[in-house]
C-alpha cells in the first residue's frame, strides 16, 4: 500500500431522526453560501425563517425511510467505501460527508496524521454544481489552511459525460427497464436558475431556455448543470436505444420561491399520467447513492402524486450505490483525476 488515499465526499445527513439533529443539519446545509448564494445578512433571515416548521417536516420525512442501520446515504455510502477499498490499490479510502459527520475537516487531519500528502478528493457528484462540487473542494482546502496539513489533491472531475459512469448506469437500469413499462423518467436534482447565469462565461446561454443547452459549446457545457444533466440523459437514452417520447427529463427538490430548472418533476408525473401513462419507471441519475430525495420524495410522494393524477405504478430504479460496476467505473475515474492547482 502506498501514501495516495482516495477520499469519497457526498452530501451528507442528519445524525437522527430527532428534529433537533435535522435542525442542526439544515442549519449547516443551507448556510453554505454555495446553496443559498445570498448576502450573510440575508441568507441568515432566510434560513432561521425555514427552521421555523422545515426541520419538523423533514424528520418525518427522514423517519420515513430511515434504516436500522443508520442514514440511508450513509450507509450506502459507507458501503461503497467498502468495495472501493478492493478497487483503490494506491492506499486507504476514506468518507466524508459535507454536512454532518464524519466531516471533511476530521477526515483529512486523520490521513495527515498517518503521513498521507496526496488525496484523490471524489465528491460524488456526476454533474458540476457549486452547490456541489464547488463547496467540496473549497471546505477541502479550508480545513487543509485552517489545520496547517501537508496534502496536495487530485480532483474527481465532473463524469456526466464519462463511458465508465454511463455504463454502470445502462447495467443498473437494464433489468428494470427490461420489464413492461409506458415511459422513463430521469429526475435529476433541480437548482436555481440564477445559479446556472452566474457561471454561464458567454453572458447569455443560459437565458435561452433549455433548448440552447444541445448545442452549447464546451465551455459553456464545462459549468452549466442543466447542459451536463441533459447530455447524461441523452447519451444513456443512445447507449439503450429508447425510442423518442418513451423517456423525457424532469428536475426535483426545489426549496423557497426561486425560479428553478424546469421541467419540475412533480408536474411532468402528473402531465404523464394525465398524458395516459399507466405505469412509469423513474431513475435520477444525479445521485448515486439513494437518499431522501430519492427514497422518500420519489419514491414515496412520487408514487402518491403519480397515482392522484390517473396513474396506476410508479417504480423507482435504484441508484448506482455499492454496484460492483459502479465501483470500478469509479476507481478507473478516481486513477485518471487530475492534480488539483
């Protein structure tokens, strides 16, 4: 074994159920001014104003699809550790959360500690996000100034478009999709559309509606979420040969007022079982670990809100999680990752 660890980063999860520890959670989360990308001032008023009822409901929400074992994300999460630890020949693996424990700050003192320089960071996120992939890499390098570590990084790059990743994809999803079935839904994780301005380098793409994300140039396509999650699709779609009108994209979780990508998931369920549908198939492409916003708000109120609007079954197509090819999809990612300037 070598001095190269492999540090796995996903979102995270609240300690309990108890709407204490989800308060503490949310607190944290949507502090982040990578989610809520607003003034201090502001975005403090805005988040003490969701803690007032959110944390109640999310609980419940989270007790809904909790396990014995712990966090849903967590444990699937750690269960991928453990299958890459076979993969990663370079050294140890190791999981972060960025919310919640083990935090990234605890993890990397840790390797340091046991003489580790060199980090392969993963944050688990096929598509670009700031809200993602930005916040992992800059908490990163906050705990490595704040604690003086002697660590260089290589980083995971986003892997959307990558043939190792959409192949785990196409095996995972291949025996669902081999059942009788009217259409495929893939709801990836919404964002704000402010978001996707923000970071668009040509001033304008984004302003043009989703349509101008099929031909957008590399650049624009290096940080606009909406562009990388449509060419997800549609290279998954090609690499199965779905025929046009069985599969369509939707986005999910929206939070507050803010105008977030659209099509929104709950409306394209219900435009889909009005439309006829009787019995969809749904996958989000955008985890890959299941999670709240898969198990709970797909799988769950996904499946009542389907039926409400005419539908008759809903079945969730489970994420990648500790898929053996998953895994070595992953390791083959995590071995090509750039050095991190």
């Amino acid at each position: 074994m070598t001095d190269h660890a492999l540090l796995l980063v996903n979102l995270g999860s609240p300690a309990s159920t108890k709407v204490a520890d989800v308060r503490s959670y949310l607190n944290q989360f949507l502090m982040d001014p990578y989610v809520i990308d607003v003034p201090w001032p502001v975005r403090r008023l805005l988040v003490s104003l969701i803690l007032i009822k959110r944390p109640e409901q999310s609980a419940h929400a989270y007790a809904s699809i909790w396990w014995d074992e712990g966090s849903p994300l967590v444990v699937l999460s750690q269960r991928l550790q453990q299958a890459m630890v076979k993969e990663w020949k370079q050294g140890p693996v190791e999981l972060a959360m960025r919310y919640g424990e083990p935090s990234i700050e605890t993890v990397l003192t840790r390797l340091a500690a046991r003489g580790i320089q060199k980090v392969t960071l993963a944050p688990l996120y096929p598509q670009f996000a700031d809200s993602t992939v930005t916040t992992v890499i800059e908490e990163a390098k906050r705990a490595v100034k704040a604690k003086s570590l002697n660590i260089q990084f290589s980083l995971l790059q986003p892997f959307y478009d990558q043939p190792e990743y959409l192949d785990a994809l196409v095996e995972n999803a291949r025996p669902h999709l081999q059942q009788a079935h009217d259409h495929l839904l893939l709801s990836f994780h919404g964002l704000p559309e402010r978001h996707l301005h923000k970071l668009d380098p040509t001033g304008n793409h984004c302003f043009k509606g989703a349509d101008c994300c099929q031909t957008a140039s590399p650049e624009v396509i290096a940080t606009c979420y909406r562009a990388q999650c449509l060419r997800t699709a549609a290279l998954f779609a090609e690499r199965l040969g779905l025929a046009d009108g069985k599969w369509s994209v939707s986005f999910q979780s929206r939070l507050g007022r803010a105008k977030w990508i659209e099509p929104y998931t709950e409306a394209r369920l219900a435009a889909l079982a009005q439309d006829g549908v009787k019995k969809i198939l749904v996958m989000c492409p955008a985890f890959v670990a299941d999670c709240i916003e898969t198990l709970e708000e797909i799988g769950d109120r996904g499946k009542e809100q389907f039926r409400e609007a005419g539908g008759e079954e809903l079945v969730l197509i489970p994420c990648l999680n500790d898929d053996p090819n998953w895994a070595a999809a992953l390791n083959t990612l995590c071995e090509r990752a750039p050095v991190m300037l």
